[in-house]
C-alpha cells in the first residue's frame, strides 16, 4: 500500500508553529518484541505470543478485581437480609402478629438497617459521594414524579387483583401507627421517608454501585432490582416490587444521581399512606 | 539493554525483534523458546481454550436455574391439584418458579448475573422456609448443596471469562 500523501495544511501561523513544536507522540513500540507482530494501538501486550507492551514476558493474571465490590454487595444485602429475618423471627417468638410489639420491632429494625446501610456507605464512600453531590438536572425530579404515581397505580392494581383473587390480606402500614399512639410525623418518617432514603442508599448507591464495577449498567439493574424484590419476602408482591426496583435502577443511571430515586420512592409511599388512610383507590 | 543493529534503538535484552523496526536482533540463545503455563494461558491459542472451558463451566448455570425453575413449577401444580384450598401456596411457589424460568433463560445469554441473581433467591428464600418451619433445613439437602456449589462455580467461572475478555480487549458475549 502506498502511503497517503500528506494533506495540505490549513493552519498557518501561530497555531501551526505551535503543533508543530509539541513533541510527537511516542510511536513505540511498533512491533512485537516476542514476535515481530506489528503493534496496534491499544494493546496491553501481544495477543499473538502474550509478550507485554513494557517489554517484559509473560502476563501474571491481575488480582480478582470484581472480588471486592462483589463481595460489598453481597455482604449487604445478608446483612439486611439478617435484620428482616431476625425481625420474622422476634414477631413470631413474641406470639402476637399485631399491635405494638410488632411496631416496635419493626421500627428497631429499620434502625438497624439505617446504621448498617450508612456504615456501608461510609466503606464505599468513593461510589457514594458522587451520587450525593450530583443533583441532576431537574426533568429527573419530573420523571420521578410521574414514575412514582406509575408504579404507585401498578402496585395497587397489583394488590388489589391479589386481594380480590385470592383473599391475601391487604398489608396495614397506617393503622399500626396510629393505633400505638403515634401521629403523622412519626408515620410519615418510619414508612415513607426512612425507606426511601435507606433503601435506595442500600440498593441504588451500594450495591448498583459495586454491581456496576464488574457488570454491564443494564445487568446491574436488574440484579439490584432482584434483590430489592426479594428482600421485601413477600412472593406475592414480586412482579410489581421487581418492575419498580428496575424504575428506580435506572432512574438512578441515567440521572446520575441518588435524589430523584429517593423522591420517587418517598412519594410511592407516600401515596400508599394516603391510599390507606383515605379508603384506597 | 542493548542496541539494534538496523535501527539504533535501545532493545531489551530479551527482545527477539526490535520493537521499532520490527527486524530481527540476536538475542543471547538462539534455542527454542520455551513457553510456561503462564505464557501459554496469554496466547491467543491458550485463551481461546481457557474461554471455551470458563464458558462451558458458566452455562452449568442455566441448566441448574432450569431445574430450579421446574421442580417449583411441579410442586406448585401438585400443591394446587391437591386441595383447592392451597390455592395461596401454589401460586407463591409458582410465581418463584416462573421467576427462575426467567433466571435460566437470561443465563443463557449472560450466566455471571444470572448466577449471581439466582444464588440470592434461593438463599433468601431457603432461609425463609427455615425460619417458618426449621424441618426444611434438612430436607433435600443434598440436592441443595449442588445447586449452591453449581451456582458458586458458575459465577467465579463467569467473572474469570469477563475478566480474560476485559484484559484482551474483546467483547464478551
């Protein structure tokens, strides 16, 4: 092949003398030095006889990259895992399904989800901290809007085809609360705002973000919406629970952010209180 | 170091060819080269095969998640024929059958998340029957035991054959 002869240049003066004065880049190397194979741009080492672009023989494996952000995902998810399930076990053992004990229980469990939730993010303050300074432009703020209002009808109609179908007793978020005493600041932390920003801080910061180390944006979401759906341990809700995990998830890539996830979540809750207290849809 | 007859360059030692001119340089055998297990895994040859054999212990992954995904289904469609009245269980246990199905299909093309994904559930939902009824701890536990030392191959097999198509710059499939 002929070379190209080189095209004429259009920049003259200043601009000119200055490219021209910048070293050119280092061409080097351009062949193999295991194999005399010719050097394409962007190996790392030769794919014909594994010689390393530095001139050293032999590629040593690197270490198990995706071992850490897979295990930090893991280890949250058990951990979670372990503190719903321990709450399981305490409403049983109590022997009574309802009233304040449950509530109590309940609500230490969120406790203890929140701390562990935020020592998680605290180890993984690197994929955190970003996703807390960004706040996005606001149609995110807009989607999530609409989005919550999206799954909120999905998730009702969900319940209701289950309560209809199979007689599954709707799940009371409001009447516990109210019944114990509490008011509607107390209601609107424990069930709206605590999960909100717990659970996306757990499962759209954490674990997407350590997903997303080793995982193509796509499979990410959906694994993290896997574990959102079954966290929650109830069969029944997961179709909708997983559909709104995927929302969430990729609310999350695309704005870049933790806040329109959070408010999206924080508002589906929100109208599922309003739903209860005010007679449903 | 030294320097290449045709060129000039600053050739390594144990350089066969200079990395500029591509010529030919004397190095200081001239025996067959030998290549370790090492050297060998880096050709283009040795992670053709090691891809082959990561892939083949990867796909195990849908076949587990299918088995998975059929013995609930099964059980589900026992649980209903039985008594009508168990209505509300098989439908639990249909719904996870069909989510498993889901699972085996989407391990066919990517088994790593799959694996992943499929691993959880069943832990999950393993410690949940234990917790209702600790009897279910024992039962089937053989059968357990595989599936988790399956799944657990699959994913370290899936995260090794990304890693070997991230470092030789291929798209992994």
């Amino acid at each position: 092949m002929q070379d190209a002869p080189e095209p004429p240049t259009l920049v003259e003066g200043p601009a000119a003398s200055s490219l021209a004065e910048e070293p050119a880049a280092p061409a080097f190397p351009r062949y193999c030095s295991g194999c005399g194979a010719a050097w394409e741009a962007g190996w790392t080492g030769c794919p014909i006889c594994a010689r390393r672009g530095d001139g050293s023989s032999a590629a040593k494996r690197t270490e198990e990259i995706e071992e850490r952000p897979l295990r930090r995902s893991l280890s949250l998810y058990f951990a979670l895992l372990a503190t719903s399930l321990a709450g399981v076990i305490a409403t049983i053992s109590s022997g009574r399904p309802d009233g304040p004990a449950q509530l109590f229980i309940q609500w230490t469990v969120q406790a203890v989800d929140t701390l562990l939730v935020f020592a998680w993010c605290l180890a993984a303050r690197k994929d955190i901290a970003p996703l807390v300074r960004a706040t996005s432009g606001l149609r995110w703020y807009a989607f999530a809007a609409a989005g919550s209002l999206a799954t909120f009808v999905l998730a009702s109609l969900a319940v209701e085809a289950l309560v209809r179908t199979l007689g599954i007793e709707r799940m009371k978020l409001a009447e516990p609360v109210f019944e114990a005493g509490h008011g509607w600041p107390a209601l609107l932390l424990m069930v709206s705002l605590q999960p909100a920003i717990v659970e996306e801080l757990a499962f759209r910061g954490v674990i997407l973000g350590a997903l997303g180390r080793f995982l193509k944006p796509g499979e990410a979401v959906v694994v993290s919406s896997m574990m959102f759906m079954v966290l929650h341990l109830l069969p029944m809700s997961f179709p909708h629970l997983f559909l709104m995990g995927l929302a969430l998830g990729f609310l999350r890539i695309r704005s870049g952010s933790i806040y329109p996830p959070i408010l999206l979540h924080f508002l589906h809750n929100l109208y599922c209180i309003f739903a209860e207290v005010h007679g449903g849809l | 170091m030294s320097l290449c007859p045709h060129c000039g360059v600053t050739v390594e030692e144990t350089a066969a060819f200079c990395p500029s001119c591509g010529k030919a340089v004397s190095s200081g055998s001239t025996g067959p080269r030998v290549v370790d297990r090492e050297e060998l895994a880096a050709t283009g040859a040795g992670i053709k095969l090691q891809a082959e054999g990561l892939r083949k212990e990867a796909h195990k992954a849908f076949v587990c998640l299918l088995v998975v995904a059929i013995l609930q289904l099964v059980v589900a469609a026992i649980f209903y024929a039985l008594s009508p009245a168990l209505l509300q269980v098989s439908v639990v246990v249909g719904i996870i059958g069909v989510l498993f199905f889901g699972l085996a299909f989407w391990a066919r093309r990517s088994p790593f998340p799959a694996a992943i994904t499929g691993l959880v559930i069943l832990v999950t939902l393993w410690a949940l029957d234990a917790i209702a009824d600790p009897a279910t701890v024992a039962q089937g536990l053989l059968v357990k035991i595989i599936i988790i030392v399956v799944l657990v191959r699959a994913i370290q097999a899936g995260a090794r054959y990304r890693r070997l198509m991230q470092e030789t710059g291929t798209e992994h499939v």
